[in-house]
C-alpha cells in the first residue's frame, strides 16, 4: 500500500516520543501489504475497526490510534489522524474528517 502521508506519523512521534516504535512498526507493515477488502486489513490488524467509510487502527496495545481512508482499488492509505486513546475518546476526529 502507499501510504499518504508518513509526515503525520512523524509529527505525532516527535510530540510522543514513546510512540515512534509502534508507529515506525505499523508503518513498515502497512507499506508491504496489500489489501483487497476489510477481511485482509483484518488479518494484518485484527484490532482494526471501521468507522463509516474510515479505518481506525489500534496501535501500541491500544494507546494510540490512527484513523485512516483506505482505497482498495488505488492501494492508498491516507492517515487522517494519529491520536492518543484520550484524543480519540473525544470523539472530535469526526467532525474534523467530515465523519457526522
């Protein structure tokens, strides 16, 4: 997959250093595979939940999430939002990507 854009997960890892290893991990993974439906993003990330028409992926036991748009058929990844849990738990994502 190509994923757009790396600059958010740096961005994030510079603010929470302790995120950067999980990040760089999910990133790596992501960058190799190559999804067709919801099922094959399932078996990669068995944490992974959809949001409408948004990914939302558990990273670092759950302490951090990145919500992301996935195009299948473009083999695109595009990262809306890197958030601690607290962040997500707001719920203000959603209206930032347009998601209500």
């Amino acid at each position: 997959m190509h994923i757009i854009s790396k600059k958010r997960l740096r961005e994030f890892w510079s603010e929470f250093p302790e995120s950067e290893l999980a990040l760089r991990a999910w990133y790596r993974t992501v960058k190799h595979v190559h999804w067709k439906k919801f099922a094959d993003i399932r078996n990669t990330f068995n944490s992974v939940d959809v949001y409408r028409r948004f990914h939302v992926f558990n990273v670092s036991g759950n302490r951090y999430r990145i919500i992301a748009a996935i195009h299948f058929n473009t083999q695109r990844v595009f990262i809306l939002h890197v958030l601690t849990h607290e962040e997500y738990d707001t719920d203000r994502w959603k209206a930032d990507c347009e998601c209500d």
